[in-house]
C-alpha cells in the first residue's frame, strides 16, 4: 500500500478502574503521567499513524478526557467494558485501514516492534487480517501489538457475543481461525522471554519497576529501546527482582476454561 494511503489508528485502551491498581494509568513517571509517557513512546513508530486513546464514559474517566486535551492527544469514550465496540468505533471515526491494539498497561512498549508488525502488513497486504506477536508471545510482557485490519475488525465486532469478545476485543480473532488470516510474528533473536520478563504493568511493584528503568534511562537517552531494557536490567539485578513475583502472570488466567486456543502452560497461576 502507498504510504500517501496508508490510515493506521493505534488504539490505547485506558481506563482508571484497574481492578488490580486502579488508577495506574495517570501514575507519575518523571513528571508526567504514565499514559503520556506511553504516547511519547507511540509516536516515534515511524509510519504516519493516528494515536487514539480510547477511555470510556464511566465518570471515573473524565480525569483521563482532561489528561488528553491538556496534552493534545486525540482521545474517544466509549462503553466501560465493551472494548471491541470502542476499537470498532474508532476505526470507523479514523477511516483507518487498519486497527492497532495496544493496552495502556505496556508503557515500556518498544515502537520498532510496532514498526515491525506494521512492516509485516505492509509487505503481505492481501494475506492476512489478524497479525500480532502473542500466540505464540516470544518478546518480553508489555510489547504486545495486536493489528487488524478494519474489515477484519468489524466482521468481529458485528459477531463476537461473549463477554470474553468484547472486553479483551481480540479473542474473536484468535478463537475462530477458520474465520480469520492470522499471522503470528515472533522475536527474530529466537528467544522467548514472554514469561521470564514483565514490563508491563497490574501491580504496583510493577509500576516501581516501571519508573526505575524509566529513571535510569529516559535521562539520558528518551528512545531507550527494548534492548536498553534488557542491558539495563542485566547490569543491575535488583531492578529485575522488583516485580519478579509476576512474571508470567497475565489476564488469561482467569479465562481458560473459555478460551480453546491459550492453555493452563502459557500462563502462570503463581499468584
């Protein structure tokens, strides 16, 4: 596709309501909320993309409307727990080719694995309407990019029912593949680390390990990259031993016997 037509929104769910740490989304991090520091790191994927964060009309997420008006960044309020219908909407509002997924608890994410998915599209425009990097998941926890495309999306969104659909938005895809194209990217390194490296965030040692490799690194480098991570953490232990207790643990686990395609191996029931 010709880049003068390339329409990609990247969708960021927000919400204040966290059952594990609410309000997580607007924690400090050098100054600035959390969200923002997220945006900051979206809109260095060097294609041409919309960056939408997408809250919801709870009154519990005016604070995040504010937020994005204060910091000029494109926002849209939609049902509390029907994500599917909010990236459905946003789509349609953008006249976006295609739908980017990517939840606001992956502030660490790195934008070249973005670019990556976005490549991968490009390059097989015709050939698939799901590609993300989480089934099988090889990059560290918090790097999850989920693209569709808009007709894709909005088949899903005229057909997905359960409950399980439409809070996560993507499990249509991945639980009908004889509906869909799915394509699955992993890291080229041939590593897995998607359960022995947490950088995204449920709890609050999380955000205390958030904020460190942020301190660390934004300083003195604002581009750090998923491999500055990785060093930083290797140099310094410690800093990898504050959230260590949740590696692995993730949203599937409390959905398996719903889902027929994620089994009880790939998700940690320590916790």
């Amino acid at each position: 596709m010709d880049n003068k037509l390339l329409k990609i929104v990247v969708v960021v769910q927000a919400r204040m309501s966290s059952s594990r740490l609410p309000g997580k989304v607007l924690f400090p991090i050098l100054g600035e909320s959390l969200l923002f520091r997220m945006v900051e790191r979206l809109r260095r994927v060097k294609y041409p993309i919309n960056i939408v964060v997408a809250t919801s009309i709870d009154e519990t997420d005016k604070i995040i409307e504010v937020v994005c008006q204060e910091k000029g960044i494109e926002f849209y309020r939609g049902q509390l727990h029907d994500l599917l219908d909010r990236h459905y909407q946003v789509g349609l509002l953008t006249e976006a080719n295609a739908v980017i997924k990517i939840p606001a608890d992956c502030p660490l994410i790195d934008p070249k694995i973005i670019d990556k998915v976005i490549d991968f599209y490009l390059e097989h425009e015709t050939e698939y309407d799901y590609i993300s990097n989480l089934h099988p998941a090889t990059y560290p926890d918090g790097n999850d990019v989920e693209l569709m495309t808009f007709d894709a999306l909005e088949q899903a969104w005229q057909e997905g029912r359960r409950p399980l659909e439409l809070e996560h938005t993507t499990p249509y895809f991945w639980e009908n593949p004889d509906k869909f194209r799915i394509a699955n990217l992993t890291w080229e390194s041939g590593l897995d680390y998607s359960m022995s490296h947490r950088f995204t965030i449920d709890y609050y040692e999380d955000y205390q390990f958030i904020k460190r490799i942020f301190e660390e690194l934004y300083p003195n480098n604002p581009e750090f990259s998923m491999e500055d991570i990785l060093n930083l953490i290797n140099s310094k232990p410690e800093i990898y031993d504050i959230n260590k207790k949740y590696l692995g643990v993730n949203w599937y686990r409390n959905h398996l016997s719903e889902l027929t395609t994620i089994t009880a191996e790939q998700t940690n029931i320590l916790v």
